[in-house]
C-alpha cells in the first residue's frame, strides 16, 4: 500500500508479466505482476516433490494457479508478507481453490482479518480468512528441499516479514528497488524501518537478489549490493 520513490511510475519500461527467475537446481520461483496496483506475486516451488507456495496472491489467482499447475507445482501455503489489503485480498479465492494454508506473521495476524469494510470496497477485495499459521522472525518454512527463512522486518507494518532462501530475499514492501516502503499508514515506522533493512537484510550477501512486493522500480529486481550502493534512502 504505497512507498517511497523519486520517480514517476508512468512510463517506465516493465517487464513480462510473468517472470521465471530460477537458477539451476531444485527450485521453481516465478514473479507474476497482478492486479491494478503493480503487486507482485511468487511462486516458489519444489521442482522434485513439486510442493510449493504463493507469496502475496494480490489478484489474479487464477492465472497464478494455471501458471503453477502448467509447472506442475502444487500450492500448499499461502505466505504475506505483510497484512495490508493490496497483498492479502486474493487469500480468500487461493485458500478455497487450493486448500492451502494461510501463513503471517503473529504481528500482522489481527490486521489480516479487520480489513475495514470501506477500505475492502475501495479495492474491489474480499476479506482474508485468518491464519493458518503464524509465525515469528527466524522460522523455516519449508516445500520439499526449498527453506524460506522468516526475516521479521517490521516499519512498513507491525508483522512484515521478508523470506530468505539462498541467493533470494523476497522483500514485500519493506525494500523496493532503489526505493523502501512507505511509513505513514498505522503502525508504521520510520526508525524501525531503516532498522530492518539494516539489521536483517543489508548483512545478506551482495549478490543476493531482492524481491520486492511491488513493481515500482526501473526493473523488477536488484541485487542487495545494488541496493546498498544505489538507494537513496540508505546512504
């Protein structure tokens, strides 16, 4: 729900729609923009055991499920990576269509489910049912041989939380590229924003690539040491 940015959204060139970002190896990750607010969503899956996960199902979940079944990947979790309603308000429609468990952050939990019923008009969305599970800062979340690492980055909400896997950092709206995300909404925080990136994701390894939750940079992806050095908000 927002972020900060120097630059003008319209008329940066995008990238497909649907982008495959995996390397070689076990694992299956695909970046879908969806909706009208420029989210992104992933699929992170187990090509052996063809277990995986959606992070942030925004919209669209549908597409999201064809494009996971077309890689015969079956979704199992459901993660946010943080309440607000721009990344929750395709959890209802996953949830019923897959069965898949709902995952949040302890923090985020009540916020998950209280979305006000004008703020769930004014964004065509459907109320997400609770948590199937919660989770704290240092948890595995595991399909098949693929572990994410819950990295609690609280600031842009109480409960954000990043995913870390090896070589990845899926950021949700905590750091965007060369930009982090908006403090101004309840429960937000400046200091403790700047202290998340800082302390939990700025010690990643510099060829680590970022995920961020939005397309609201000049390419859909960066690199930890880019951000390090190109980010204006973190010099």
């Amino acid at each position: 729900m927002g972020f900060i940015c120097f630059r003008e959204i319209q008329g940066l060139i995008r990238p497909p729609r649907t982008t495959g970002l995996d390397r070689e190896g076990d694992m299956f990750l695909r970046q879908l923009q969806v909706g009208s607010m420029a989210v992104f969503a992933y699929i992170v899956g187990d090509r052996e055991s063809r277990s995986g996960l959606v992070i942030d199902p925004a919209a669209e979940t549908d597409r999201i499920i064809a494009e996971a079944e077309k890689n015969g990947i079956e979704i199992q979790y459901i993660i946010n990576t943080h309440g607000h309603v721009d990344h929750i308000s395709g959890n209802a429609d996953m949830k019923r269509k897959t069965g898949a468990k709902i995952i949040v952050h302890e923090a985020d939990a009540e916020m998950l489910v209280s979305t006000p019923a004008m703020i769930l008009s004014m964004f065509r969305a459907k109320s997400s049912p609770a948590a199937d599970i919660t989770v704290q800062d240092g948890d595995m979340i595991r399909v098949g041989s693929v572990n994410l690492t819950v990295l609690h980055t609280p600031g842009h909400t109480p409960g954000g939380i990043s995913l870390y896997t090896d070589g990845y950092v899926f950021t949700g709206d905590t750091l965007f590229v060369e930009s982090v995300g908006r403090t101004d909404l309840p429960g937000g925080s400046w200091q403790v924003m700047l202290r998340s990136i800082r302390k939990q994701l700025l010690t990643l390894p510099e060829d680590t690539v970022v995920l961020p939750g939005h397309n609201y940079g000049r390419k859909p992806t960066s690199t930890i040491g880019h951000e390090k050095r190109h980010n204006p908000f973190l010099r």
